[in-house]
C-alpha cells in the first residue's frame, strides 16, 4: 500500500499551496495504486482530491488495476486479498441486511453486488467500499424461486447500469422436446429510471445448474444447453437488450467433472475444468481462456493442464458450499473450497483457498467451524473493490 502521510488538519492548510503545484496525472499516477477503501476516506482531505476521486475516468482506469479479491458474507463481511492471505478488511454486515433474509447469491459487476435474497425474495444493489446499500422495488410482478439474475450497463454509457431477470426452469422434463419455445417473462430494471420493464424474448434453453453468471465488459454470461445439445456460454447484451449464443464450451463435460466459468484479464472469459473420473477418482484439471469478447468469433485456448489428484472435488458451482474460481495475475488457479477436517475424533469443517500453479499448489485456511456440514458454509464470492457509486 502506498503510504500517503496524510496530516488532516496540515492538508487542509496547505492543499492550495503545496497541492497546487503537483499536476493530476501525478495524483492519477499515485492514486492508481491506492486500495479502493482507503482512497474513499481521501475525498474529504481537500476540494482537489475530492473532485479527482469522483472522477468517471479515474474511477474506472483505477478499477482496471485491481486484482481479484474474496468477499465472505456471514454476521460479518470480510474481504480478503489471496495473495496475502489476509483480511485487507473486515467490515460489520450492512444494517440493511439485518433481518432481511438468507442472501442465497451474488452478481458481482464493477465492484457493485447484486444481492439475491431467497426467504423473502429480495434484491439489493450493494458497494462495500461505501457502505451503500439500495433496494430495488418490485410492484407489478412477484420474484420466482428459479429466477437466475445479471447485472451490466449498456455500453454507450458505461454508468447506465440495469439487472436483468429471467426464468430459468428445466423445459426439457421427462426427456421430451418442448412442444413450442418457452416463453417466460424476461425483465430488465433499469437504476437510472428506476423502472422494469418486459422484454418479448422466447427461450428455448436453460442455464446449466448449477452456474454462476460472470458479468464482463457490461454484459453477461452462462453456460446453458439446448435440449439434448452441447452446452454452449450464453450471453445477454444489455446495450441491445437480447440474449446471443457465444460459442460451444471447448470440451466434452463428464457426469461428475466440476467445472466453473470466470473472467479473465478483464476482457475475455475463463474455464475451469476438474476432471472426475467415478465419483471420487480426481483426474486432470484443465484452464481454458478466450480471446477477447468485442471480438466477433469467440474461440478457446488450453492455458494449461496439471495433474492433482491430491486435490479436493471443488464441487464449483455448487449453492451452497458455493466456489470461489478466478485466474490470478501470475496465471495461477484460485480456487476456494469447504471441507471437512478430522482431529482427535472430532470433525470440523474448513473453508480453504488452492492456489493451483503448473509446478504445485500451497493451501491457506480461511475459516475453521466446529460445524460438520460442508455445505453450512459458504465459501464466498470474487470481488473487485472500487469506487464506482451505488446507482
């Protein structure tokens, strides 16, 4: 972290003085290396950095700077930076969730949280960083318990941001093709207008379950199938408010392989497969990256393949213990994990992090329980901290 050696009372005097002379692409440069949380407490040091701070521009070359983080939410948040494996911090649950329910999911878009609750059904735009909390209102339709969710903005402007809602329920019952395209209601709620409204979309596919939407460059993206087809990632356009096939996935799935979609160097798309052969026989675990999106023909590379059978199933995707999967800077899988510890007879259950490289692994524990049930813990979510204000 960069140490500002800020004097509150001193930079007040002298900020129109001595601040003067540094120019902004100087503060820019500073600033850029600066962890979201801390720059938020700088805007009331003077006018200048204030001003700097809410700046559209900076806020969002700062964000392309941030690396990856862990958000665990249970009677407390936490926020932990895997390449320290320590709390860069540990912050009390928002007041607002208090009382409101088992938050069952997360869309993470820009450092904003899309926040799904089950019981009752609720959702709530969230920024850690600013300890904001908005919710968003629904009045003429009700929530459904398969309803799958994403968050984006539309490109023209990239602070336009909207969620999208769909049903997404298994239409291919009983082996049988659907008679006709299932047409369940699509809806987008728009925060700048604060309004929904209805799109005329049929869907004659489902999201793969269990998937977690990835929210790339303002629009999203799943892995879903047709019937009886290959899966294939999914995307809905928020700019041209419509769904689009993307491309095949770039291997044949087995019936217990676990497999994640992520986002990869800010533009491109990321696979993780962990090969099982029987139920308990761990093979392979493959990377697999795009090119970048605004491309128009997406296509797949291997970025690497290791061998750990040593490793824990994963059990990606899976609501709850819920993974964490994300590509790191130095090409390195992180993977997070619950799993159940064994010590004098006694069981716990672990919630660790894999930091998986092409030359071996390390483990770090993230949380112990007393508790025996893997899936009572959720094992988080990825995160980006940032500056860009709740909607």
């Amino acid at each position: 972290m960069v140490n500002m050696g800020i004097n509150t009372s001193r930079n007040k005097a002298s900020s129109s003085s001595e601040g003067s002379f540094i120019p902004p692409e100087i503060w820019k440069l500073i600033f850029g290396s600066v962890p979201a949380e801390d720059l938020n407490r700088f805007k009331l040091t003077c006018t200048r950095w204030n001003a700097l701070l809410k700046d559209k521009r900076f806020i969002y070359d700062h964000l392309e700077q941030v690396q990856e983080h862990i958000i665990r939410i249970t009677d407390k948040v936490r926020i932990i930076n895997p390449a320290s494996n320590a709390d860069h911090s540990s912050l009390p649950l928002p007041k607002e969730f208090r009382g409101s329910g088992k938050l069952s999911d997360i869309v993470h878009c820009d450092g904003l949280l899309l926040c799904i609750f089950r019981h009752p059904k609720r959702l709530a735009v969230w920024n850690p960083c600013f300890h904001r909390v908005r919710w968003v209102t629904k009045q003429n339709s009700s929530y459904a318990f398969n309803d799958y969710y994403g968050i984006g903005y539309d490109g023209a402007s990239h602070d336009n941001y909207k969620i999208l809602r769909f049903y997404n329920e298994d239409i291919f019952e009983d082996d049988q093709s659907p008679t006709g395209k299932y047409d369940p209601p699509v809806e987008i709620y728009d925060l700048k207008s604060n309004s929904w409204k209805t799109l005329d979309i049929p869907l004659d596919w489902i999201v793969l379950s269990p998937c977690d939407g990835v929210s790339l460059k303002g629009n999203m993206y799943w892995i879903a199938a047709e019937y009886h087809g290959p899966p294939f990632i999914q995307s809905f356009d928020f700019s041209m408010e419509r769904f689009k096939h993307m491309s095949l996935i770039p291997f044949v799935e087995g019936p217990y392989d676990n497999v994640a979609l992520s986002a990869y160097r800010g533009d491109k798309l990321s696979l993780l497969r962990q090969h099982i052969y029987e139920e308990h026989d761990l093979g392979e675990i493959q990377v697999w990256v795009t090119n970048s999106i605004k491309d128009r023909v997406v296509s797949w590379t291997k970025l690497f393949v290791v061998w750990r059978p040593d490793l824990p199933s994963f059990e990606l995707g899976v609501d709850p213990p819920h993974s964490v999967f994300f590509i790191d800077q130095n090409n390195r899988i992180n993977v997070t994990c619950s799993e159940i510890l064994v010590t004098n007879g006694s069981k716990c259950v672990c919630v660790n992090l894999y930091i998986i490289g092409k030359d071996g692994f390390q483990k770090k524990e993230i949380e112990r329980h007393r508790e025996e049930k893997v899936w009572t813990y959720n094992s988080g979510y990825m995160y980006l901290p940032s500056l860009v204000p709740v909607p």
